[in-house]
C-alpha cells in the first residue's frame, strides 16, 4: 500500500459511500486518504466505514492533504467548482455523472483541464453493468443480426418524495431523473449504437411538490438508424424488463438490475471473481419466436472504472471514460428538455 494512489473524496452521500468509498477502498492500487463531508453523522460513518481515512469539513483542508487524484461525488451543482479548485491544485480529477450542469459547462471544463495537463474523467460505471455488458457481447458478435430498437429501462417505485435535492431540488439543483438515471441510459446508448441524430422527449413531475422530473422517456434516433427508447421513473409500479434489443435476426430480453449496486449496500466489496456474476435464472433470453434460449450474463466489474484511472495516471493511457463522452450526454439531455417544452422532435445532426 505503500505505493498506493493517495485519494481524497468529496461528498459522503450515496455516491460517495456506496460507490466510490467502497470501490477505491477494495482497489490494491488506490488508498482512501480523505473524504470532505460537513455532515456530523457522515462524518461518524466515515471514520466507522474506513478507520484511519481523514475526515475534513471543506474542500481547502482535503487540497491541503497530500493527495495523487480528487473524486467529486458532491450534489450536481458543485461539479464544475469543485472540479475546477482541484485541477487548479494540480491534481487529476473524477467527477461523478451528470459531469457538469450543461454541456458548455462541460466543454469549459476540459479545456481547463487540458490547460493545467491534468487527466479528467468521468464516473460512468454502469458501462461496467453485467447487463449492459452482455448487451455489446451479442451486438458485436452478430447474434441479433441488425440492431432495429434498443429499449432501456430504470424505472423504481418510490411513490413518497424524499427530502433531499434530488427530489425536492429544482433546476438550480440539476436535479430530476434524467440528469441521475438517463444520463447512465443515454450514455450506454451512445456507447452501444453512436452519435445521436434527433431526440424526442416526454418529462414529467407526476409525484405532488416536486420540482423535478421523476417520470421521463426519450426518443433517440442514431445516426446509424437504430432507435433507443429509455424510460427512466420514480412512480412505476411494476417495472419493464430492462433491456429489450430488436434485431434482424433474434431478440435479447433482460429482466433485472445489474447486481452490483446491491452488493455495494450490503457492505460487499470486488475481491473475488463471484464480484458481479447473476445466477442463471436472471440470465436473459435470446431468440425468435419459440426458438430463444438463456444466454450467460458477462459478469459487471465496477472496479474496472479505477483500473482505468490507475493506468491513466501511472502509464498515461486514455482515462477510462472520454470526458467528452459525458458532454455528449449533456447536449441529448439539453435537447430532450427543448423537445418536451415544445413538443418537438429536436435534430442534433
């Protein structure tokens, strides 16, 4: 541990103790050194999670650590300020999705970056989904044939606003569950089938004395002519399969979350190779007609995303996630909110 990456973290809400904390912690070539929360309990938690981790109150004392790498996990509208004082400390930096609150936002970002020669990345761990993962195993190896539609779906019950920004926060907060889920489904969307041509979408508020969208669907039509359809909510009762693929030739259907996040809340960690593996009857079904079949789900590997920024930093290899990427993600979720103002289908390309 010796030569281990000093990591200093800001922001201990689900983010930062459930995904981040856990993962640097579980990685040989990474140490949690510092994680900023204000918050007495989650300072408490911290100190019970990971003795021997500093806990500070602001970001100044964590860029007064000795640190290798800073990973923003703060509320959505601290990114870019955050982002920006550790860069401006000379260190690479993490920032988990929705990277920046607008894509120019973002844009800006990386060119700051680029100015201080500082890597940037961004959290987009579910690339890393066992689902999503097995989804490109069977586009790249032909068994669809051509890929017509794409479905994705996040949708949860939770009927009872919660309160905390992500519910109760407005515009000013870049809250709602297209920044939070749809940026993972627009990106692995992109990331399946490439740049997007026109976006269509439908953003609601359906729960009382929300500010931001908990029920959303959008549109994409790739340039390569696939559609995706994502559905992303907070207010569906039963939910859709995840994934539903049309192609020329077979379907894939895949009911079921990716079993990772879960593990994470029981306190599990990626030590050993069952990490990230669903048993047989969550496999998903391949076929035509009556002729379909299971097929084995890739196993998710989270711990793939710090792999990535341990090779960025050491080797200089490409971060694991293009920043470029994440604003990409931005300019489709500027164009959905345009298309459900104005009830239009926006074109990008």
């Amino acid at each position: 541990m010796s030569s281990a990456l000093r990591v200093g973290l800001v922001g201990y809400g689900v983010g930062g103790a459930i995904f981040h904390a856990p993962l640097i912690a579980a990685h040989p070539s990474l140490r949690l050194s510092a994680v900023v929360t204000s918050n007495s309990e989650r300072q408490q938690q911290v100190r019970a999670d990971h003795p021997g981790t500093a806990v500070v109150d602001d970001v100044d004392a964590l860029l007064a650590q000795e640190l290798d790498l800073v990973v923003v996990a703060s509320p959505n509208r601290t990114h870019v300020e955050l982002a920006t004082a550790a860069l401006d400390a000379g260190l690479p930096v993490v920032v988990d999705k929705p990277f920046t609150p607008t894509a120019m936002e973002g844009r800006r970002l990386i060119e700051h970056a680029a100015a201080r020669g500082q890597v940037l990345t961004v959290f987009q761990n579910r690339r890393w989904d066992s689902d999503v993962r097995t989804v490109a195993k069977l586009v790249e190896e032909g068994e669809l044939g051509r890929v017509q539609r794409f479905e994705s779906r996040f949708e949860r019950w939770s009927p009872t606003p919660k309160p905390t920004w992500r519910d109760s926060g407005g515009a000013e907060d870049v809250a709602g569950i297209l920044y939070d889920l749809g940026s993972h489904l627009i990106d692995q969307a992109l990331q399946l089938f490439g740049p997007v041509a026109a976006v269509y979408a439908e953003i609601d508020r359906r729960r009382e004395g929300v500010r931001a969208d908990d029920d959303s669907y959008l549109a994409l039509t790739h340039v390569n002519g696939v559609r995706s359809h994502l559905w992303m909510s907070k207010v569906a009762a039963q939910a859709g399969p995840r994934f539903r693929v049309l192609g020329d030739r077979a379907a894939f259907t895949k009911h079921g979350l990716d079993p990772q996040e879960a593990a994470l809340r029981e306190g599990r960690l990626p030590v050993d190779d069952s990490w990230g593996r669903e048993p047989e009857e969550s496999w998903g079904v391949l076929g035509a007609g009556d002729d379909a079949r299971r097929v084995p789900s890739e196993p998710g590997d989270y711990l793939a995303f710090y792999d990535g920024v341990v090779k960025s930093l050491r080797e200089g290899a490409p971060p694991p996630v293009d920043p470029a990427d994440a604003v990409a993600v931005l300019d489709i979720i500027s164009a959905a909110h345009r298309s459900a103002a104005e009830i239009t289908v926006e074109r990008l390309l």
